[in-house]
C-alpha cells in the first residue's frame, strides 16, 4: 500500500509522519532540532538551527518514523510538509549556508522597528500581501540586520531560503516556496503570487533571489536518487509543496470552504477562517493568505496567549504532574476559577502564578493546582474568543474544529464552547496539521483533490456543545486575562 511521509517542521521540534492511502497515521517520531540562542548571557533573544543540525533533525525523523513502521520506507509514494514562516538562511552561489536558519521568534532586528513601518506603509500594502503590520521578528526585518551587521555574508549572498525552501531544494533541486509562507513575509501579493519589487526595494533583495511561489499541493518533482538513498526513501517518490503550519492544520481539521472555521491551542493560539476573497479593509491582527485553490483565501489571526502558559505552569511544579492529572483538579473546580487572574504571555518570562515562589503570573488568593489550570485554560479560552470576533465579524461560524494538543482536553473542548457559545469538535487524527499536509501531498500525487481526501480522511469526535446557562455566566464574568 503506498504511502506518503510529511515532516511537521514545528519551532521546537520536526515531527515526521507516515500515513496511508486512507489517511491513516502509521507512525510518528519528534527530533527536536538543535536549535542555539547565541548571547542570551547578554540579553539577546537569538535563535537559531545551524543547517546541518536541521539536515541532522530531518534524518532523525525519518530514520525514527521507518523504524516505527512494519513496512518500514519502501512504499513512499510522496514527500510533503507543514512549515514555520519567517524562518530562512542565506544561501551562495554553491547553495551552501553562509549563516544558520535564523527562526521566526529571533528578536535581533528590533533596531529596524521603524523600517518596517515604512514599509507597511506603502500604497496598498495591506490589501496586496494581506498583512496588517510589519514587525522585527518578520524576515524583512533580519534581512536588514544582516546587510548591516553581516556584511561579509550578505556579499556573498545569491538566495534567501525560506526554511521549507530548503528542504525543498535540498531533496530536489527545485528552488519553490509555499504560497502561504511568502504571504506572511510581508513581500509577496497574495492574489497575484508575485514578489512585490517595491516591497523588494526597500529590503535591498536583488532579483531572483527568492523562491518561485506556487500553491501548496504543487508537485516539485522526485526526491533526487541521491537524497533518496541518503535517508532511506525509494526512488522516483515524488516531492510535494506543503503549506503554513497553521494552514494544513485547517485542512487537517476539514476547514476547507469559504465560511469554515478552525483553531489550534498550541505554542501559540491560531484561528483561522476559509475565505473567497481577500477583504482589503480587514481588521487589525487579521492576516490573509492564499489557499490551495485559486480564487481561494485564508484569514488567520494568532496570539501568544496559549497552551504554552499551561505548560510553562507544569514545569514549575516539583512534581511534574501529567497534564492529564491538571485537567482531571481543574474539572473539580466551579467555573470562573474562584475568581483567579492570568496576567498577558508578555509577563511569562518573568512570573507564573499565584501561590508558586517568585511568580506573578496568575493572581487572587488560592494556589491550588485545580483553580490555577481552570483560570489558564479559562484565560485561554477568552482569548480565541476575542480572535474568532475578529475572524468572523460578519457572521458567527456554525462550529469550530480543534486541532492542537489542548483539543485532547475534553474539559478545554467544553470551556472553549462554553465561553465562545459555538459547538467545538477535535479532530480524531492526533496529528491534524500533518494529516493537512498529508491530504496536500496526496493531492499532488493524483489521489483525489484536496475537498476529495478531506471528505474522506478528516473524522472529528462528538462535538462539545455549548451550555447555555455557563455560557451566559461567561458572558457576565468577562476574560480573566490582565495586563
């Protein structure tokens, strides 16, 4: 039976998936990539994969996923991903790395804030890429600080490699970006899918430097025989374009059609809605992207206020309880966590919770474990429905699909219903955003089209049905999130 094999190219760790030609997961296995923070003893926030790391992280998943399969490699039919954005390296003219990936979270720019609002301002800016705002943990932002602080490299620059662009090369050869990756840099037209010269102007990126841009589900070409002996893979398996993460996780969750709607409770908090145009007069905090098909449209808004307070909250506790045992305390406390307080994600760093020595982050008068979880996932919860506001001020969705490791939560499931006042339904996959890019692949392959797999890969649990009066008691109580 063939299969496909996708790598989930995720900020903290790759997971690299098989799945079959039902869309059943076969195996998984997670490399955590090596990724370093140069002069955090001085107050930086750097990161970045040295690009032999990321080729060791990629070979690691295959060898584990191989391993973890009866049948081990020999059926691939088809290689795909989901991918990170604001992710790249330098590349010479040989294609070897003159500097590491340098990740989307990497706060060295900060110096070209005002850059990017130039930038941002230009005629027709948000309705051309579908950003609302350029900030400096954008890639445009770097590129700057590297012309300025890497002179030497920069010079000898003849590419800049999105991180998926990479991988794409180097199993193919083939120099192609995801539509969705180069709409959230801030320098590519999404109706168009065209680098914007204007754009390129005023990052100082010289022609042909980026990527050729085509639609997730496009077919590369084969994994070159080379590449292919080295990580185990049969000749002639073929190399798909993936998508955004936080897309083929909507795709994973069968949100494929204008009106859909779908959220991920991860490291960060993404909702995202299918669209058939792109609305130039779109709020603020709401980004635009291309779909898979033309005419197509995504509509994303994202928050650091997520999955991540709850388990930065988990590794505090000398114990290290299973995030099962918090879920099963905080299911044994009223709604509205007795009143407990989540401070914003910008205090993480510095303060957790109420009652825990030296942190700040939740406040009120109890330390217990049962009422800190509830107020996170509470907290967590207000928050994706301030993002579904923004997502859908046209119209309420009929229901929302979970994806994420908070959708294993019933509990979480339930509050989340509770607080927006719509039906929740997880996905059955534990692997949705894989599975997205996994139904793409299979779509490049001849399989059946994207609505095709979708309608038949994508199970959901029983969805969690709001309760109208903790509804209404939500509705009265407002967010528990503070400055």
């Amino acid at each position: 039976m063939p299969t496909i094999l996708n790598f989930d190219l995720g900020t903290t760790y790759f997971k690299c998936c098989l799945f079959d030609e039902r869309g059943e997961l076969l195996a998984v296995h997670r490399a955590a990539p090596p990724i370093e923070h140069p002069l955090k003893d001085q107050g930086e926030n750097r990161w970045e994969l040295p690009v032999e790391g990321f080729r060791a992280a990629i070979r690691a998943g295959v060898a584990g996923v191989g391993k973890a399969s009866p049948a081990g490699l020999r059926d691939v039919a088809g290689v795909g991903f989901a991918t990170q954005a604001n992710s790249f390296c330098l590349l010479d003219a040989k294609d070897e790395p003159l500097t590491p990936l340098i990740l989307w979270p990497d706060e060295r720019a900060g110096e070209f804030a005002e850059a990017m609002r130039a930038i941002a301002a230009l005629p027709g800016f948000r309705a051309r890429t579908g950003v609302p705002e350029l900030v400096p943990v954008f890639m445009a932002a770097k590129l700057l600080w590297l012309q300025r602080h890497e002179r030497a490299a920069w010079a000898r620059a003849t590419r800049v490699s999105l991180i998926s662009d990479y991988l794409t090369l180097w199993l193919t050869g083939e120099r192609m970006t995801d539509a969705g990756v180069a709409g959230l840099s801030g320098m590519a037209d999404v109706r168009t899918l065209k680098w914007l010269p204007d754009v390129l102007g005023q990052v100082r990126l010289r022609d042909g430097m980026l990527s050729r841009i085509v639609r997730p589900g496009t077919v590369a070409g084969p994994v070159m025989d080379h590449a292919a002996d080295a990580l185990g893979l049969p000749r002639g398996c073929r190399f798909v374009i993936g998508s955004l993460d936080q897309y083929a996780g909507a795709i994973g969750a069968g949100n494929i059609s204008a009106g859909g709607v779908s959220e991920t409770t991860g490291t960060v908090l993404a909702a995202v809605r299918c669209a058939a145009s792109v609305d130039p007069g779109a709020a603020s905090g709401e980004y635009q992207g291309p779909s898979f098909r033309e005419g197509a449209y995504y509509r994303m808004s994202f928050g650091s206020t997520s999955a991540n307070l709850l388990e930065w909250y988990q590794k505090q506790l000398p114990d290290g309880p299973t995030f099962e045992s918090l879920g099963e305390a905080a299911a044994m406390v009223e709604p509205g966590a007795g009143g407990l307080k989540v401070k914003a994600r910008a205090d993480l760093e510095k303060s957790l919770c109420a009652g825990v020595p030296g942190a700040e982050a939740i406040r009120g008068s109890s330390n217990e474990r049962g009422q800190v979880t509830r107020a996170i996932m509470e907290a967590v919860a207000f928050a994706l429905r301030d993002h579904l506001a923004v997502l859908c001020a046209d119209g309420p969705a009929k229901e929302v699909r979970s994806t994420g490791g908070a959708a294993r939560s019933p509990l979480w499931m339930q509050i989340k219903a509770d607080v927006v006042g719509l039906p929740f339904a997880a996905t059955v996959c534990p692997e949705p955003t894989s599975l997205g890019a996994a139904i793409l692949t299979g779509a490049g392959l001849g399989w059946g089209t994207v609505e095709e797999l979708a309608g038949r890969w994508v199970r959901t649990r029983p969805a969690c049905v709001p309760d109208a009066a903790r509804h209404a008691m939500y509705q009265r109580l407002g967010s528990p999130v503070v400055p």
